[in-house]
C-alpha cells in the first residue's frame, strides 16, 4: 500500500506544491526569527545549513537569502524542481543546492552543518522510533556547536482545540478541510477538498489528504534526549515565547 506521504508529495504534487508556494511570504520572517532564536539562546550564527523535507524550498531560500550556504532535501522530485528553479531565478544557485533524497536515509549525508532544520510537521511523517533514528542522524551531521532546530504544531494545543471541519480561502482557492483525530496513534487525518474560485462559483480541482503524527512537548524532549541530544528548550514559536497550551506550534532547540 502506498504511503500517504508518496500520495501527497509525489502524486498530488502539483496540487500540494502550490499550497506550499502561497507559504513563501512567511518564509523570510520564520528564517529572521529562527536565526535569531538560535543566536540569543546558542550564540550560534550558522554558516551552513540543512533544511530536511525542505518542500520548494521557501526556508532554504531564505536562508541563502540571509548569507547562509544552505542546502535542502526532499524525496519529491517535482518539489525540488520547483526549489532549483526559484533559486535561478533568485541568483542563488551558488548560495543554496538541493537534492532529491529521503529523510530516513541521512547515513548517506555528510556534515558538518551548523544549523539543521525540520520544519512546518515535518517530524512525525513516519513512526516515532524511524523519528528517533533521523535525529540521531542530524546529530551526527552537526558541527561541535551545530544546532538542531524543530518547528511543528503542538499536539497539546490542537487537541484541546479540536475542529473536525474547517473552511477557509486561501488566495484564489476554497479548502474545505475534514480532520479526525486518532488517540491510539497521535495521528491527524486530515482530507482537503481544493476549489478554484471565482467570485460566488466554485470549480472542484482535487483532493489531498495527509496523515501525520503530532507529539506533545514533552514528547519531543525525550525524543531528542533518545536521539543523544543533551541541551534541549521548548519555545512557543520561532519569536521564542514560552510553550504553553495556548501556543499553536512549537520550536524545540537542542546540541
């Protein structure tokens, strides 16, 4: 049986593609924010990094953007396509590189990066031990003060919140989103109806659905501490407020 991460990412990624693509402008202040995150807390300014499941690359770019040699990872070749060809047109083919490869296969990377990122739920895709066995892997690549920055929803607050529909615009487009919400696996299932729109008409274009696992805070300090991680916080976001309930996502820092 196919995995839904292929469904998503290889087959429906035209349609997935272009819903990451609307996420760009978030993209260069998320990079600003982390950067600066990691050298108050870290005094750690990094000068290569590793964005894994990098999608089209919008955190790679902006980091080259900010002077960072940086590099992205994703198994989809139609998302690192679309990654190559947007650092050409932004002249930063020298200052970012891409590389079609899946995440549970890093043995076959070389660091040392400074700084490596998991970004947007990209953790949780498989099961909690494959997990585990990718940051061990992050470890390895990290340079002596290398960084390794998780940002991802916080289990605690959606469960709390749960909303099993949701219907929203997101430029040109209507999403009518259907989530359930599995307490024996800690997995989202999520099924997105996309609509083209034009004024009050509606056209159907496709449907996607994904299906990842979101960990609770706590969840991800052990982790990261199986993984051989020592120095770990838990921040509310990429600003660096406290975790809490009522913070949608959360970024975990560890060495």
């Amino acid at each position: 049986m196919t995995h839904w991460t292929e469904q998503l990412f290889i087959e429906n990624a035209e349609t997935f593609g272009e819903i990451l693509e609307r996420r760009f402008e978030q993209a260069s202040e998320e990079v600003e924010q982390l950067l600066r995150l990691v050298e108050n807390q870290r005094g750690v300014r990094p000068e290569r990094t590793l964005d894994v499941a990098c999608g089209v690359g919008r955190h790679v770019l902006a980091l080259a953007e900010e002077g960072c040699n940086a590099e992205g990872l994703d198994f989809s070749p139609e998302f690192i396509r679309e990654a190559q060809e947007r650092a050409s047109d932004a002249e930063l083919t020298g200052q970012a590189e891409f590389h079609v490869h899946d995440m549970r296969e890093l043995e076959q990377f070389e660091g040392p990066f400074d700084l490596v990122t998991i970004i947007w739920n990209s953790l949780g895709y498989y099961d909690k031990q494959t997990d585990v066995e990718m940051l061990s892997e992050i470890r390895r690549l990290l340079s002596e003060d290398g960084v390794l920055a998780i940002e991802t929803s916080n289990k605690e607050f959606y469960v709390r919140d749960f909303e099993e529909s949701n219907v929203q615009e997101v430029g040109d487009q209507l999403h009518v989103e259907r989530k359930d919400f599995d307490v024996e696996t800690g997995r989202f299932e999520t099924t997105v109806d996309v609509f083209s729109s034009e004024g009050t008409e509606y056209d159907y274009l496709d449907t996607i659905a994904f299906q990842p696992r979101l960990y609770a805070p706590v969840e991800l300090r052990e982790m990261c501490e199986r993984a051989g991680f020592e120095d770990i916080s838990l921040f509310g976001g990429f600003a660096g407020r406290d975790v809490s309930l009522d913070s949608p996502r959360v970024v975990v820092l560890a060495e």
